[in-house]
C-alpha cells in the first residue's frame, strides 16, 4: 500500500509484465500491515478483514476501481460516491452482505470508456442493477468478480481470467495491463 496524488491510498494491484514472463506470487492477507511489508510485490490483495481494518483505522469512505487493457485500449475507471448508496458499497466490501444497488453509488472518472461503467442497471447475478455476485460472499468479493454483467461483462482482479469490461472472448492478455484498487 501507497498513498498516491489526492489522498488515495492503492490496496490492490496487478500489472502484466509481458505474457511469456514470469509473474509474481500474490500476496495476499487479512493483515494491512503485512501487504504494507510487501508492497514490492506486483500481485497484491488485502481481504475482507484487512480492508474492513484498513476502514476502521483509516476510516476511508471511498473504493476506487481502476483496469487498463491495451490491446483493447479499454480504460474502467470508477469511484464509489459519498452518499448513501456509495457508503452501502464500501460496507459491502468491508463488513455487511448486503449486496448494494450498482446505479447512482458511483462516478465515472473522466478517462473511463468502459460498456460495463455504461450499464449498472445491468450489473449483478442472479438480482441486476447490484454489486458482486451472490455466490462470492466471501473473503475475495474486492477482486473476484466485484463488478459483472453477467455472462456479458467482468472486472476481476484475481483468478484466472483476470477481466477490465471483457466479453468471454476477449480475455487475451498483454504486457502493461494494469489493475489497481484504491480507498480514501
């Protein structure tokens, strides 16, 4: 974890080093601290518990959602809003299992140009217009498939595929591909 330009602190990452190079071993705890100590790690996830301890000691209000796909130059690039709907997608994410309703708790950043930021009311399984998926509430629900269109589009950030707003066909991968989430 790093603190980066207005106050964003990054929690998670991934970046492709290339498709024939080796990747780093993910990292992964419930222990803020321990990820801190591991920062150089290119693979890195702080679980349910470490993210809900992050917020009770940080008391950030906010989640950022960022992927990069080059050979698609498809940029998903959200942030969760301070209101209401946004504050029930953080405690989603930290704390409740309460699955949030997707449209009107987040906003678009301005280099998004993603179809999956387009279709909120489409977001969900098996219930639509929410966040995650019904059958993921578990430690990993931050990376594995937080935000989907179901059978349409995805973000992942662990798992095999990972996904920024990809249709099942478009899963290939390349070097600079990047995915990182971010809380303040």
């Amino acid at each position: 974890m790093t603190s980066v330009q207005g106050g964003w602190t990054l929690i998670s990452r991934f970046l492709m080093k290339g498709v024939n190079s080796p990747q780093d071993a993910a990292v992964e705890s419930d222990s803020y601290r321990e990820i801190l100590s591991n920062y150089h790690s290119n693979s890195q996830f702080l679980l349910r518990d470490g993210v809900n301890q992050l917020k009770n000691d940080m008391g950030f209000t906010q989640i950022r959602f960022y992927c990069y796909k080059k050979k698609r130059d498809r940029v998903f690039h959200i942030v969760t809003n301070q209101n209401t709907k946004g504050a029930n997608v953080v405690k989603f994410f930290t704390e409740s299992d309460t699955i949030p309703r997707a449209c009107d708790s987040f906003t678009r950043l301005p280099e998004d140009n993603s179809t999956l930021a387009d279709s909120c009311s489409d977001w969900g399984f098996e219930t639509t217009n929410r966040w995650g998926h019904e059958n993921n509430l578990n430690k990993r629900r931050l990376y594995s498939r937080p935000i989907l269109w179901a059978w349409k589009r995805y973000y992942t950030l662990s798992g095999d595929p990972l996904t920024c707003d990809d249709k099942l066909n478009e899963l290939a991968m390349s070097k600079g591909d990047k995915w990182q989430i971010f809380v303040r």
